[in-house]
C-alpha cells in the first residue's frame, strides 16, 4: 500500500507542513519589518549616517535580511507547492519520475517534490548551471 493513501499519515504530515508554513511567514514578516524600519531610519539620519560605522553595519545587516527573505520565499514556496500537492491528490509522487517518494524521506523532509534519486540528479542539474552561467 501506498504510504499516502493512510489518511492519518497524511494528516500528520499535513499538520506539520502548515505549522512550516506559519513559521515562515512569521519569519518572512520579520525580515520585512526590519527591512522597512530600517529604510526608514535611513531616511531620518540622511543618506550619510553620522557614524561610518554604524552606515556599514546597517548595509550589512540589510544585505543580510534581504538573502534570508529570498530564502524563506523559496521555501514557503516548497512548502504552499507541497500542501497544494495534497489537496489535489498528488503528495508524495515524484514530480519528475512519478514514483512514490521514500516515507522515510517525506518523514524527514515533508516538503519534498522528488525521490532522493532524482533530488541528486536536480541538485547537480542545478550546480552545473550555476556554473556554466
Ligand atoms: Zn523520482
């Protein structure tokens, strides 16, 4: 039997990807709060901030906030992909193969779109265009 016909598996699982979701975009909100204060306080001071110091710190951290909204993105975007996944039915198929995803695998990473095959095969894909471009 299929893991994801056991509806109470599914509802496990379920539960979880949305207190991920939560948490995201919490985080997410966070991080766009910050940055928005932030612009604002720039503002205040002028474009030159009375402290070089504080002015390079301020980049940095602004820097910093706008790679962690990118990557919470792509993972609340994993995350609403895998719910959709179970309302219509699909979660736990291989987007790319169509067989079932390892349980174990799921259980670990509930989002998850691939078999730990094809994952390896897509992350190398992956790396070899970040490197050719
Ligand atoms: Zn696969």
């Amino acid at each position: 039997m299929n893991v994801t016909d056991n509806r109470e598996w599914l509802e496990t699982i379920r539960a979880r990807l949305e207190q991920r979701r939560e948490e995201l975009e919490r985080q997410y909100q966070q991080g766009l709060r910050f940055l928005v204060a932030e612009g604002q306080s720039q503002a205040d001071e002028g474009t030159v901030a009375s402290h070089p110091a504080d002015a390079a710190s301020d980049v940095m951290m602004a820097e910093y906030q706008q790679t962690m909204l990118r990557t919470l993105e792509e993972e609340l975007q994993e995350v609403r992909l895998a719910l959709e996944r179970i309302m219509e039915g699909r979660y736990g198929i291989c987007v790319d193969c169509g067989r079932p995803i390892e349980r174990e695998r799921l259980e670990a990473v509930p989002w998850a779109a691939r078999c730990i095959a094809d994952q390896g095969r897509f992350e190398k894909e992956v790396e070899r265009q970040r490197r050719s471009s």
